[in-house]
C-alpha cells in the first residue's frame, strides 16, 4: 500500500494525446498550474503530438515531451502516481489500459471508452467536463 502523499511530496502526473483540442489537456495544464502556485509538489508529464506551436505546454514543473517510443512511455508511466485521460471523446483509450498496468492510478471521465470495463461507482467519474 502506498504512503498518502502531503503536498510537499513530489507527486507525478503523466497525460497523452498531446495538446489536440479533443484530448482536454490544456485544462488539465491549468489546474496542475494553480496547484503548483499553491505549493503543491507537482510534475506533471505531456506526451504527443503538438498541433498547434502557439499553446505548446511547457515549464519548470511541466514538461511537453512530444512523441515518444511506446516503450518510454510507458517507463514514464512506471514512475507516475497518476494518469489522466479527460477527453471529450475516445473511442476506446488504450493509454488508460497503459497506465493500471504501468501501477498508475487513473482519473478518467464518462467519455471514455475504456470506462465500460470497469466497475465504477459512477460518484467517482467525471461526467461534465465542459
């Protein structure tokens, strides 16, 4: 069982998708960035395709590293506390699959479709992302 984490401890966040408008990263960005001003401990880790130059995501504490070879993406994910996938639509979400089996926990929204497998207590998914 892992220890409960403080906000000072370092904690490890990994995103895919890039900054495609329909994987919802740019949101994520944020808040991980109001956190982090907060004094939270937060590395947060983006990889993918970037479409549009003008809103590549990158600082001290977030870090865009683009395409990558599956397998060091997944070695990311080995090392993540937390693996989230908020797009407005997917049809499947092979990433989430990635990460439980990389040790990861997950934050995914009903618009995934890798959220049909599970038995989630539907109070525990995010269901407006809008």
């Amino acid at each position: 069982m892992r220890r409960k984490k403080t906000k000072h401890d370092k904690y490890i966040i990994t995103l895919t998708g890039g900054n495609r408008i329909q994987k919802n990263n740019l949101i994520i960005c944020d808040a991980v960035e109001a956190l982090q001003a907060e004094g939270y401990n937060i590395q947060l880790n983006l990889f993918g395709r970037t479409y549009n130059d003008n809103e590549i995501i990158s600082s001290k504490n977030i870090q865009n590293h683009g395409m990558v070879p599956r397998n060091q993406l997944l070695e990311f994910m080995r090392n993540s506390d937390l693996y989230i996938c908020n797009s407005y639509v997917e049809s499947f979400g092979l990433s989430v699959i990635d990460a439980i089996f990389s040790g990861c926990d997950i934050i995914i929204n009903d618009n995934i479709g890798a959220s049909s497998i599970f038995k989630i207590n539907k109070k525990y998914v995010i269901s407006d992302i809008h």
